[in-house]
C-alpha cells in the first residue's frame, strides 16, 4: 500500500471506447499538437506525418493516452474552420485507432467530436466542457469518455484580467454542473473525466489556490485530469521559456499526483514516467526492484 502521503480515493475505472481504464496508478497523457501555433510545440508536428510519429515515440516512452488537438487554445488564439481541423485530426486519429493505448482527440467542435469518434478515437477533450450547441448529443452518440474543462471565457481573450470570489469553490461548482448536463443527456457517469483548466482564465495566484485545493475538485466524484505541462505558470515562477520547464514540468506533475490527480497531460512523457515511478516507489511498502539482465 501506498505509505506517507494519504491518497484521495479516485474512481475505479473510465470507460472510454473499446478500453476500460484502471487508476491503480497515474496515467500518462502525451499530448499531441498537429498545429502551426500551439504555445509550446506549435509546428514542430503540424503535418500528419509528423504527429503519427511523435504520436508513436510518446507510446513508446509510456503515455498511456494520446492527446490530439488540431486547434490551438493558448492564451489570444483564433479559432479554425471545421474543415482545417479536421484535415490535421483524423488522419492522425485513423493511424494510431488500433493502437495500444486510447486516442483523445481536443476539440470543441461537434462536427469534430463525430468525426474523430468515427476514425476510432476513444475520448474527447473539450475546454469548453461540451457546452457548444451539439457537442453534448455528439459524444452521447457514442461510447467515448469525455473530459470537461473549466474555461473562464474564451482563449482569445480568456486571459484578460480573469476575476473570481473563490476559485476553486466556482471552479467545481461549474464542473459539478457540466457533470450533472452530461448525464441527463445521456453520457453515463463513468465516462467523464474533470479538468480544473490550470491556465485557462486564471492568474497564476488562481492556479496555485486551484493546485493547492485540488480535493475539493476530487470531491465531485469523477477522475480529475491536470495539465500545467510547460505553461506560463512556471515560466513565471521559473523565468524559464517554453522549451526549457522540462523540470519544472515534472515537479509540477508530481505535486498534482500526490493531490489526487488520476491523469497527468504532459509533453514530456520519458521523464514524467521516470519521476513518478521513483515516487511510486518510495511511497509503496511493498515495492520490489524489477529483475534486470
């Protein structure tokens, strides 16, 4: 058993497409961005081509779920058509469906949803929590798990001097109704994940006090998703660009997992898998070394 540190109780299982999802151990998502704009790695995978196979080398170094996203939703970015999404999403979504582990596919759009659900993808993640006319009946027509995100506004401008009373009790209140909408409308319970939205219409105070308190977003009784992987939260408390909060990052990722986070959204999967597995370690009584040739 788990010794030092009291862990919050998670649910069992996410049922997500053709896979059943265990939370015996934190998952894993890589995040996969086939976009020219993204605020980290934006261009770097932006053709199909390219996104396949960083998608692969992330399964290889341990993502238990990979994120695809065809639409940037960093602080200030536009929109894009339907059509342009779609041209960067299912192509990838198709080449890795049969694949080991779940697709996610990070879209707001409802045509999106159904498409990207056609080509195989076992999960959608949508920042704006299904809340777009037709993303609700989308996902309720198949069997994908759905995470729903807090936003406050839209990422055009959701960074624009973002105010609350209390975060965190809003936060989950908002969450806690998305829940309660996903469920009249036909999306069973155990296929909603939770996703505070680190970044998202918060100041960094806000991010930490959501950090800090993240149990009361555990409370709601669904798996709770966290993603602060290279954002400007660490920037600013490590004065770090982008391309340089690998450790950061990873320091980040534990201190969500040890607050009851089931599901860690990260670009740097290798050294995200390597700490929580020295973490796992230490915190497990009955850990054993694994035989080695």
């Amino acid at each position: 058993m788990l010794g030092n540190q009291a862990q919050p109780i998670v649910p069992p299982r996410l049922s997500a497409g053709r896979f059943e999802l265990s939370f015996s151990r934190p998952l894993l998502m890589g995040v996969v961005n086939v976009t020219p704009d993204s605020f980290s790695d934006g261009g770097r995978h932006a053709s199909p081509d390219q996104a396949i196979e960083h998608a692969w080398r992330l399964v290889a170094e341990g993502a238990d779920i990979i994120d695809i996203g065809g639409e940037s939703t960093r602080p200030g970015a536009s929109p894009v058509s339907v059509d342009v999404e779609l041209a960067r999403v299912v192509p990838v979504v198709e080449a890795l469906a049969t694949g080991p582990v779940p697709v996610s596919v990070d879209t707001s759009k409802p045509e999106v949803m159904r498409a990207a659900m056609a080509a195989g993808a076992s999960m959608i993640n949508d920042v704006w929590a299904l809340r777009r006319p037709g993303a609700l009946e989308a996902v309720a027509s198949g069997p994908a798990a759905v995470c729903l995100m807090h936003m406050l506004g839209e990422p055009l401008t959701m960074q624009v001097a973002p105010a609350y009373d209390d975060v965190v009790a809003e936060v989950a209140a908002f969450l806690d109704s998305r829940i309660a909408a996903c469920e009249a409308g036909g999306i069973s319970r155990d296929r909603i994940v939770v996703d505070p939205g680190y970044g998202f219409g918060k100041t960094g105070r806000h991010n930490l006090q959501l950090i800090r308190r993240q149990q009361a977003i555990l409370a709601l009784g669904r798996p709770v998703l966290a993603g602060v992987s290279r954002k400007s939260l660490l920037g600013a408390t490590t004065g770090r660009p982008e391309t340089d909060r690998v450790h950061a990052s990873v320091a980040a990722a534990l201190a969500l997992l040890v607050r009851g986070a089931a599901i860690l959204r990260v670009h740097d999967v290798a050294a995200s898998r390597d700490a929580i597995a020295v973490w796992l370690a230490i915190e497990d009584d009955s850990f054993e070394f694994p035989q080695r040739r």
